[in-house]
C-alpha cells in the first residue's frame, strides 16, 4: 500500500489521520526539508530522503518498496494533490499492475494562508508561477482568464533570486484587467512562524516576495475590513424596511424618479459633487458587507452608507436599472426579493468596478 500524504504547512496543521498513516508506515519517502515537521512520527521506520527535482524517483521507489509488501508513506507538504507528490505518483502508477495507493489529504497553502488573513476565498483559482514545467505562455493564459472571470487567485511560487518573469508578467496582466485596489493577502513563510501582510494590487511589486510566500488575490467585491481580508458570499441581512425607502419605491414604481443629479435636494451632494440621485435610497440595503464601502456602526446594529459612492455612480446606475424592473413589482419585493436584489448587486459591482 502506498499512501499519499499531505502534512500541511507546519507540524501543528497535520491531521490526525495523516498522522496515524505515518505511524502505520514501514517506509517514509520525503523531500528532505519536509522531514523536520515529522521526526516525532519516524521513529523505528526506514526513512528516505530525496531532494528537489527527483519526484520520478520518489514515486518509482514508492511502488517498488510496496509490491515487496511494505507499507509506504509518500510524503508532501500542504495537499499532495495540489503541486504535489499525487501528481507524480499517479502520473506513472499506470505502469504497473496491483499497486494499492490511498491519498491523504492536507492543509493546502491557499486554505493555510486564507486561515491567516481572514476569509479572502470564494470561487478560486490556484496558479504555480513554477516555470520549471510550464512555460509562461501557459501562465500568463491562466492568469488573464482567472481575472477576466473574475476569480479570487492563489499564486504558489510567486517569485525567486532567478525566476521573476512569470511574476513580472502577472502583475502586467493583473493591472490591465483588476481594479489597482483590488486587496492583496500575502503570507510569508518563515523558521519562526509566518508574516502576514494586506496590502493592494498596485503596491504588489513592491512588496518582499519570495518562494516561501502564498498571494491571495481578491476579486471585484474583496474588501479591507478591521484587519482581515474578506470576499462575500453574499448572504442575506435580515431587516426592516425604512418608511421614507418605502414612500421612494412608491414613487420610483410609479416612474416618478429622478434621473442623475438632484441639485434642488437640501442634502444634495450626500456625498460628492458628481453624484447620480437616482437611487436615493438604496434597493439593496443593508447589503451587510462592505465591498463597497458600507459598514456597521459598531454596538449599534446599524448599517452604515456614508462611505459607498457606487450607487451613485451612473454607470453603476444604469447596469441597476437595466434589470431592476424586472425584480422590484411591488415595495414589499425590497424584502422578498432581497437575495435577487443582492445577485443583481453583485453583477453591477463586477461590471463597474
């Protein structure tokens, strides 16, 4: 039996049923520097250690030692399906007959790193700049499709002393498609622990960015809240609906609107001096996230607009107006409707910001 196993990225995130596999295991095959996160485990079993380049010979050892009948553990850092030793192993196991491998699974680095900076992950897309195997014209692709859809984006071996391309690349890539804001997770790995650092996509290139590191790349609606880094899933904030937003979608339903500025408003601007007053009161309130620039008064359940310019931006109120018709019939559809409301609020978001 080979067993394929992910230990995480330190001895603290192994599971426990990798763990007890190891225990189990009459061989261990492991890249040497990933030895130190399991000497504990070790003790009375064979161990070999192979170094970087030599994955082939790893897995062909592997299936040897476990046709003689051995236990054997192959072992990854993080999850060895996700630039792992898995990849390897089942990538030539088709040459022989009657080999028995079970994968273990690990704490990935992108799960690792998002546990670090808050809850960064929606839909995502996992990218190795390694262009050791890959050339950079599949990178490059990869990375241009990730943002033209859209996804959040963990990068792997970001960068080394001899390999920048790739990265120089992406940066190029990520600033033609990507809001120059767009929020960065960076997550550096160290002997004394980790350095976590949010910063934006425009500062990226500036950072202190090694092989060690992990990026979280966020999407159109990833925001900076309180130290942590967040993309929203979106759910819906349950709330009542306020008498004036009520007596404003009375009048909006009857089309009596206003389309753009609205000067002659004693409050006007609310909140700078191009503002759209089309959507005073907005359909979508309280989003409950802050992507936008909304937030809660804290301790007081309130939900704050002050700081989000986007529903008075006019291109952000025409993509609004291009589909709510079709949503809002009746007021009382501002809260039955609410998680359509929100689904139109994030299209408008991704097509304008």
């Amino acid at each position: 039996m080979i067993s394929v196993i992910g230990i995480g990225p330190s001895k603290e995130d192994i599971t426990i049923k990798a763990i007890n596999t190891i225990k189990a295991a009459d061989f261990i095959i492991t890249y040497k520097s990933y030895i130190k996160n399991i000497e504990e485990l070790t003790i009375g079993k064979e161990v070999i250690l192979k170094g970087m380049g030599d994955e082939i010979k790893r897995a062909e050892l592997a299936i040897k030692l476990s046709k003689e009948g051995k236990k054997v553990a192959l072992v990854s850092s993080g999850d060895p399906g996700v630039f792992g030793m898995g990849n390897v192993l089942f990538q030539i196991i088709s040459k022989y007959s009657n080999v028995n491998v079970e994968v273990i699974p690990g704490v990935t680095a992108a799960n690792f790193s998002a546990g670090k900076l808050g809850a960064p992950l929606h839909d995502f897309a996992v990218i190795s700049f390694s262009d050791i195997l890959t050339p950079l014209s599949e990178i490059k692709r990869k990375i241009k499709a990730a943002c033209e859809a859209d996804f959040v984006i963990a990068i792997y071996n970001p960068l080394s002393k001899t390999r920048i391309q790739p990265f120089k690349a992406a940066i190029k890539i990520m600033l033609e498609t990507k809001n120059p804001k767009t929020p960065v997770g960076i997550v550096k790995s160290k002997d004394s622990g980790v350095d976590v650092i949010i910063t934006t996509l425009d500062k990226l290139s500036e950072m202190d960015i090694n092989m060690s590191t992990t990026l979280i790349i966020g999407n159109s609606m990833t925001y900076i809240q309180d130290g942590y880094m967040i993309t929203p899933r979106g759910y819906r904030v349950s709330y009542p609906t306020h008498v004036l937003s009520k007596e404003f979608y009375e009048k909006y339903l009857e089309g009596d609107i206003t389309i753009g500025p609205k000067q002659e408003c004693e409050y006007y601007p609310c909140h700078n001096n191009h503002q759209s007053c089309t959507f005073c009161y907005c359909p979508f309130y309280p989003c409950g996230e802050g992507s936008t620039g909304g937030k809660w008064i804290k301790n007081k359940g309130l939900w704050s607009c002050e700081d989000c310019e986007w529903i008075h931006n006019m291109k952000t109120v025409q993509c609004i107006q291009s589909r709510l018709p079709n949503i809002l019939k009746e007021v009382k559809d501002l809260k039955n409707k609410k998680k359509e409301l929100l689904k139109l609020r994030r299209e408008c978001i991704f097509n304008t910001k």
